[in-house]
C-alpha cells in the first residue's frame, strides 16, 4: 500500500505498520508506536517509538520514544527514526508502510 494513503494516526492506532531497513543489516527492523508501561500502579497506553530486530538482536527509541512523545507526522517520524539510528551508526535504506486488518497484514 502506498505511503501516502497511511496517516500518523493509522501507525498509533495499530491500523498500519512500519517497519525500516538498514543497511547495516539483512532483517528488516520493526517500528513500535505504542508501550504498554507500568504508571501510577496500573498500567496504560502511552506513545513511544521502539525500533527493534529480533533477528540482529539490536533495539533503540527514539527521543521523542524516551520521552512519550507522539510524532505528529509521518515526515517527522522518518527524520526521528533517521536521527536516532544514525546516532546508533545505522544508515536508513528503506521504510516500508502497510496496512494491517485485524491483526493481519493486508
């Protein structure tokens, strides 16, 4: 599904997915908008921005992730996931976007 067609909203509430490919690593890495955190004795939704690989075995957030920032837009978002694995020496080469249908990917 083409990008443009997928908003910010969609990748937050779990309706679209991310993920990104880094030159640096075969895998595709996954991109999680949301975290489910321990707060105040319960727990509850908050924004957030894990970029991660089961495979490379390598995790990283965002600053605005660490922060429980929501990213405003897709265009943001790119450049927030860019900044931080370029901090990490991983070079973007591709983000992928699809859109997810009751738990599957369409």
């Amino acid at each position: 599904m083409e990008q443009q067609s997928i908003t910010i909203q969609d990748l937050y509430e779990g309706k679209a997915e991310i993920t990104v490919k880094f030159k640096e690593h075969e895998a595709p890495f996954s991109v999680e908008l949301m975290s489910n955190e321990f707060k105040g004795g319960t727990f509850v939704d908050l924004p957030d921005c894990k970029v991660g690989s089961w495979t490379a075995n390598r995790w990283f957030r965002t600053d605005k992730g660490a922060s429980y920032e929501k990213y405003d837009s897709i265009a943001n978002l790119k450049r927030g996931i860019t900044a931080s694995a370029k901090h990490r020496g991983f070079t973007v080469g591709a983000y992928e976007f699809k859109m997810v249908e009751q738990g599957v990917t369409v």
